[in-house]
C-alpha cells in the first residue's frame, strides 16, 4: 500500500503513484536504457548487491528482456 499525506490547505502537493505505471511501454522502453546508476536511484539494486542471485536474475530477464543484465551478473563473483 502507498500512502502520502498531506496538509489539506496544500492541494498542489500531490503524489502520483508508481504500480499504475509499472507496465507502461516508456516504463519498459526506460529501464532498457537505463544505466545501473539511473536504475538504482529508483530503487534497483546496484551490482554487486547481495540481492542479485540466480534466481532474481533470471526473474529480472523475465520481466525486461531487453534490459542488459551484463553489469548485475558480473559483480554478482563466484556465488553465479
């Protein structure tokens, strides 16, 4: 669940929501393109991190085939 809140005297702050946007094609279009760096600043783990094991590389190709895991399954060592 995402929440924000707010004052009610502040309507210009608003928040729109990242799910809804999950599946755009600019979504997918974006993460292809991306750099590990501009990934990583919303939310991707950076190489090397320990979340990135066989399985949650293969589960990422799955999701974006046309992201360039080279980077990920490099730093990943001896554990892949």
């Amino acid at each position: 669940m995402h929440l924000s809140y707010r004052p009610a005297a502040a309507e210009w702050a608003q928040r729109k929501g990242w799910p809804d946007r999950s599946h755009d094609a600019a979504w997918y279009h974006f993460v292809d393109e991306a750099t590990p760096r501009q990934l990583a600043v919303l939310g991707f783990p950076p190489p090397g991190h320990a979340f990135w094991t066989p399985a949650t590389l293969s589960a990422v190709a799955l999701r974006y085939p046309g992201l360039d895991l080279t980077p990920w399954r490099d730093s990943a060592g001896p554990r892949l």
